[in-house]
C-alpha cells in the first residue's frame, strides 16, 4: 500500500491512537519511510509543530468529533 492510499481512506472508530488508544482522528503518514501514525485530536495538536513538516500527508479528521449521529427509523 502506498503512502497516498494510506491517507485517502477514512478514519474509523478501530482506528487508535498511538499514544493513549483513544479513537483517531490525525493520520500522519512519514515522508521517509511511508509509515504511518495515529494520533487523538489531544495527542496530534501535541506532536504537530514537530512531526508535520516530516509527513507527506496529514489526514485531520477533527471537525467529525463535533458531529452527532444521526440515526434511521430502522434503528
């Protein structure tokens, strides 16, 4: 898998942070090696200023933590 399919996909809810296991909402995904990171909203804005400029992507998914769920009639 390539760096840029990596990112493209979305986050889900068994997508964990790195740091503490809470849900993801930050992939970085490393310049030099591809690789990737999982970062909570708390633990991304915490890493950010050093690890950004060392990523080729950086999939910010948390404006999703503000939205409710919606449900159907099936429910």
């Amino acid at each position: 898998m390539t760096a840029t399919s990596v990112a493209t996909r979305g986050l889900t809810s068994l997508d964990r942070c790195d740091r503490c296991g809470a849900q993801a909402y930050v992939r970085a995904v490393l310049g030099t090696s591809g690789g990737e990171l999982l970062f909570c909203g708390h633990h991304a804005r915490a890493v950010e200023p050093k690890l950004r400029p060392l990523t080729t992507e950086w999939q910010d998914e948390t404006n999703r933590l503000h939205e409710k769920p919606s449900y159907s009639d099936e429910d």
